[in-house]
C-alpha cells in the first residue's frame, strides 16, 4: 500500500469548496497553429506531466482528514480525450466544449486533473486542460504548463520537468501556512502565526460582529484588516449577484497589442494593470447600460488573488496566493476619471495585509469542520460579484508537442455564488481577455468581452484626439471616430454630423487630474515593473496570480 501524504489545510479547503453550480477546476483553453499530433502529445505528457507526483495521486477521506494516495490503477487514458469541432463556427464550438466541461465534475475516484485535444479549430487544434484547484493554484499550474513547451518546433522531446519542480510537492509539516505567514507586498515581512488561538479569534469574530467593529477602529494590522473583511458592505446589486444555475457560458477577445498598452500608462502615469481593469470596469458599464439596468453609484467587487510565493516556493505545486478585494467603479463614463480612480484604488491596497489576512482564513477554514467552512467563505464570496486573474505570461512564442502555441486563456474558479470570472492574460507580445459568466446572470459573454478592447481604444482615441482639459464624452469620440472613417472610405460627411472641431495637442498638466479626483500623472512616470501591475492566483516573478 502506498504511502499517504495529508493534505494541506489551504488545499483541503478548496477540495471541499466545490458545488453543484460552482465547482474547483481551474480550466485553460490553449489554440495552436496547425494540427497536433495526439500520439506526440500523449508522449509529452508522459514525459513531462506525470512526473509531477500530484498528477498521478488521487484523493482519499477517512475520520481524520484527506490524503493524497498513488493511484494504483493510474491509466493515462482515462485523463487524456481526443474529439474535433464539427463544421462551422469553430470559435463558437469550442467556447461552447469549455463552458460545458467547467459544468462537469472530474472523476473522485481518480488523479483530479483531464486533457482534451480538440481538433479542426481554426485550421489546427485546441487543447482544453481542466485540473482541480487542490493540486495548485494558478501560477503553479502556468508553470506546469510551460514544462510542457519548448522555444522550438524542432526541439527534441525532452525528459520530465525539472529536479526541483518534480519534487516540489510538500508535506503539511513544511507548508509555510503551517509555520508563519509573509505578506510579501511593499516589501514588508510580517510573521503571522497561524495557530490554534489564532482560528478562535477568527472563530469569535465571525460569531460576534460587534467585536469585528473594535478591532477596525482601532486601525491595527492584520486584527483590523481581518475585521475589516467581515464587515466590509455587498458591491453593488446588479444582474451579476445572485444564486447561479450551475450552467456556464465562456468567451474570449481577440488579442491586442501589448506595446500599445504600456504605452498609454506611460503617457498617463498608470500601471499596465490599471487600464486593464479600467476597460473591465467600462465594458461592464457598457453591457448594464444596453440591458437598461440603473449604474448610479454602482460598483462591482472584485477578488484579485495575489502571488505569495517566496523564492523558496517557485516551482511547487499547492496553493500560495491571498486575496485582495477591488471596486470596479463601474459608474464612471469619463475613461481618464474612470482609470485614474482604479489606480487610486489600486495605490490603496499596496501594502495591505487583505492577502495574508485573506490566506490565513483559508488555511483556518480547511482545519476547520466543513459546515463553518461554508458559512466563513460564503460570507466573503457574498461580498463580490467577480473573480478577477491577470496573469503576465512568456513573451516569445511557444510550441507544445511541436505545435506552435497561437493563443491562451486560463480561468481560476468562482466560489460560493459568484457567477462572474474575468482573465486577462498576456503571451507573446500581445494581451487578451477572457470571461466565463453562469447563464443566469449573463448567457451572452460575448456581448461583454467584445466591449473590454472597445473601451481602451476609446482611452487610445480620445487620448490622441483630444486635449486632455477638453476631454469629450464617449458617445462624442464614437462618432468622432465614425466621421473619420467615413472621411477616409470616402463617404459624403454632410450624411453624418460634423465632428467637433479639435484643439491642438498639448502635453497633460497636473491640473487635468484634479478632474478625475485622483493624483495628477507624472509625465515622467513609468509603468511600474510587471510585478507589481500584475496579481493572479500566485502570478510569476517577471521573467505574471488564480
């Protein structure tokens, strides 16, 4: 019989998190160019997949806890599918296979993890990977991934990962939630210790409220921040918020170029992240509108998991990320006020202690009995509508089983009843976002997802058109940018109105922030570094954190 090896408290609280209508895989999409060839894949995966021990371990319960055990039985078959689109809209087909693979369990009984290489997509093949968020969070798993690639089409077919990432699968007596915590955000090393005192103090917070209320108006570290979390108000009721249906639908955006993004935070002092969730926060707008829902005052609440490996950590399997909470301002039209005000929100949680808070309730649920994990994450999940990742991925292109990878998109999980999980991801000099809603709230993702690049060529576009003291409404720029196309295809402008004149271009001053209620731009300010604009379930160091 094979030896047992427990299961963290971290990694036993999101096996236990699945529902019926929101179950713990973290599902990936991978579209390649031309077709790949199955047997090859199935020898990489061999190669390189099934070393990692994780992968061929499934999961056992008894009176004391759960415990990863050596599948015995471990068929690699039973993990690896094979099916093709039928003709027509291969896009459509394949958003339709995901959506209804994030609705189906993977096998208990079995290594909780499945492949499935589709092909006619697009003139090659997709590969849809599904695994459950206990075996590792978001960054784990995109290094998993990349072991699986090469620079080259031609690069020989190469052994397992390598020594440290294929023994990277810890015991609980070395997890580091078990010892202490490191918030490792502004450069503060903060030791928490997760002890037995600690969960009753959690424990009595939640059961007495009032007590929650001291602690965040005494303002002191981590007793406030976690206090703070549970008295933290619902965002906003819209459509979004809700009980979901269980059922699923995905879509993607096409990728745009990522030179172009950083260089509109350049010019405005922002953070490549900060006019990404800007263009979520304006296409969720965009989408309440056209549905004729009220947007007065309202904001959407998003999690944003944050990376918390150290370098200790890189390359191990299990779950290292906490949790910040994010506002979208959703009722803001001005796209300049509308980012300014999501950087000023962002600059807030610099250096807070929501992730380690955030991950120590984590590890504290998983030691705790299933029925208070339920109440404890429900009380956080109701709090938000949104799951939100953005992950900074390889900057050179890719090639698995030498098929050269075109595009990506990952999704971490939803828990509780959130119906909403928005990716941004980057690859390869362009980046990309992707949504996946449950039908009850939005059945039409595409409506929404298509709006994200919309909303930041409106910033590009106004940006270049405008002076920034005269900064016009969006439905002038729109039909500004009409007028110019019309112009230039030729068309008769007396057909459309005339576009308002334009002022010559003139540098930003201070004093067009003071506008958007938010720090003036520097105009000599840089994007920050990747790693601080970027958090996902444990984004990678910079070579992108669920």
């Amino acid at each position: 019989m094979s030896k047992r090896e427990r299961i963290s408290p971290v990694d036993t609280a999101w096996l236990r998190m699945d529902r019926p209508t929101n179950l713990m895989m973290i599902v990936g999409v991978m579209m390649f160019e031309g077709a790949m060839d199955y047997e090859r894949l199935r020898r990489t995966l061999e190669a390189r997949l099934l070393p990692y021990r994780r992968f061929r371990q499934k999961v056992e319960h008894d009176a004391t806890g759960a415990y990863w055990v050596d599948d015995e039985d471990f068929d690699l078959d039973r993990h690896l599918h094979h099916a093709a689109l039928p003709a027509g809209d291969h896009k459509v087909e394949l958003q339709k296979m995901a959506a209804d693979l994030m609705s189906i369990p993977l096998d208990p009984n079995r290594p909780l993890w499945s492949y499935h290489l589709v092909d006619n997509y697009d003139g090659g093949s997709a590969l849809i990977v599904r695994i459950h968020h206990c075996i590792a969070d978001g960054i784990a798993l995109i290094g998993v991934m990349l072991s699986l690639t090469d620079a080259s089409p031609d690069a020989p077919e190469r052994p397992g990962p390598p020594l440290k990432m294929a023994r990277g699968e810890e015991g609980p007596d070395s997890f580091f939630w078990n010892r202490v915590f490191e918030p490792v955000t502004q450069g503060m090393i903060t030791a928490y210790n997760l002890s037995t005192k600690a969960w009753l103090k959690y424990f009595e917070l939640l059961t007495h409220p009032g007590q929650a209320l001291d602690y965040s108006r005494q303002g002191v570290g981590m007793a406030a921040e976690l206090a703070n979390l549970l008295i933290m108000p619902a965002d906003s009721q819209t459509r979004f918020k809700g009980k979901p249906c269980g059922t699923k639908a995905v879509a993607w955006a096409e990728p745009m170029p990522l030179n172009e993004v950083k260089a509109v935070g350049k010019a405005l002092g922002c953070s490549v992240n900060d006019l990404l969730l800007s263009a979520v926060a304006g296409a969720l707008r965009a989408y309440l509108v056209e549905q004729g829902d009220p947007i007065e005052g309202v904001e959407v609440r998003a999690m944003v998991p944050v990376n918390m490996r150290s370098k200790e950590d890189e390359g191990k399997l299990g779950n290292r990320f906490g949790l910040v909470t994010l506002l979208l301002p959703v009722y803001i039209e001005n796209p300049f006020e509308r980012t300014f005000e999501v950087r000023r929100r962002m600059d807030e949680l610099k250096g807070s202690y929501q992730p380690v808070v955030a991950l120590g309730v984590l590890a504290a649920t998983g030691l705790a009995p299933k029925f208070v994990q339920d109440i404890a994450l429900d009380i956080l999940a109701n709090k938000a509508s949104a799951v939100m990742t953005n992950v900074p991925g390889p900057q050179q292109p890719l090639y698995m089983a030498g098929s050269r990878l075109a595009q990506q998109m990952f999704w971490v999980p939803q828990s509780g009843n959130i119906g909403m999980g928005v990716s941004i991801l980057s690859y390869d000099g362009k980046v990309q976002f992707g949504l996946v809603t449950d039908r009850h709230f939005a059945a039409d993702p595409e409506n929404i997802v298509c709006r994200f690049c919309t909303e930041f060529e409106k910033l590009v576009y106004a940006l270049l058109l405008d002076p920034w003291e005269d900064l016009r409404s969006p439905e002038e720029i729109q039909q500004s940018l009409e007028d110019e196309l019309a112009v230039f295809a030729g068309a008769h402008k007396a057909e459309k109105p005339a576009a308002k004149p334009r002022k010559p271009r003139q540098p930003l001053k201070r004093k067009a922030a003071a506008k958007s209620h938010a720090q003036p731009p520097s105009p000599a300010a840089s994007p920050p570094a990747p790693a601080d604009e970027n958090t996902i379930a444990g984004s990678p160091p910079p070579s992108s954190g669920d």
